[in-house]
C-alpha cells in the first residue's frame, strides 16, 4: 500500500500543547478511499492527546507582533497547531 499524509490542525485554548481544544480540522490525502468525514467532536482533548496517539507536531502559530492590536478581535482564533502523521491503508484518526 501506498503511504500517504494525514493532517490535524487544532486550535487551542492558549499556547501550549496540554490547553484544551476548541475548534480542529482534519485532512486526509486518501482522495476518498480512505477513512469517512471526522466525527462532530474533536478527536483529542488536548494537542498533547494527539502527540501521546503518535501524531507529529509541526508548526504553531506564531505570537502577537507588538504592532497587533490587543483591543481588537481578529478573524482567526490564536494558538492553531498543526500537526502531521503518515498512514498506509484505511485508518481513522
């Protein structure tokens, strides 16, 4: 079978890997043959969850510049995680 990329991004409740997640998305290189759409809740508790299961982390958001503005909301949540495994076969997160 042919190796193929998954990615997991997660947004969390703050900067570091053990703050709760509250938004994620899931993406499979499977072009469809692989595992079905992700469930409604997120599959980890935690981004350190997900890395404890064997996945990869591989960039964070990086942190406020000082000309941000602290005051004003954004249009993205803050602290996104992305992370990254390599499955053969059919696997689900």
């Amino acid at each position: 079978m042919t190796e193929r990329q998954q990615l997991l991004h997660l947004w969390l409740g703050g900067p570091s890997v053990d703050n709760p997640v509250l938004a994620w998305s899931f993406h499979d290189a499977s072009d469809g043959e692989g595992p079905q759409p992700p469930p409604v809740e997120p599959p980890y508790a935690t981004g350190l969850d997900a890395m404890r299961d064997g996945w990869m982390l591989l960039s964070t958001t990086p942190p406020p510049t000082p000309q941000d503005d602290p005051n004003s909301p954004g249009t993205y949540i803050d602290h996104e995680f992305l992370f990254e495994r390599r499955v053969t076969g059919a696997s689900t997160l």
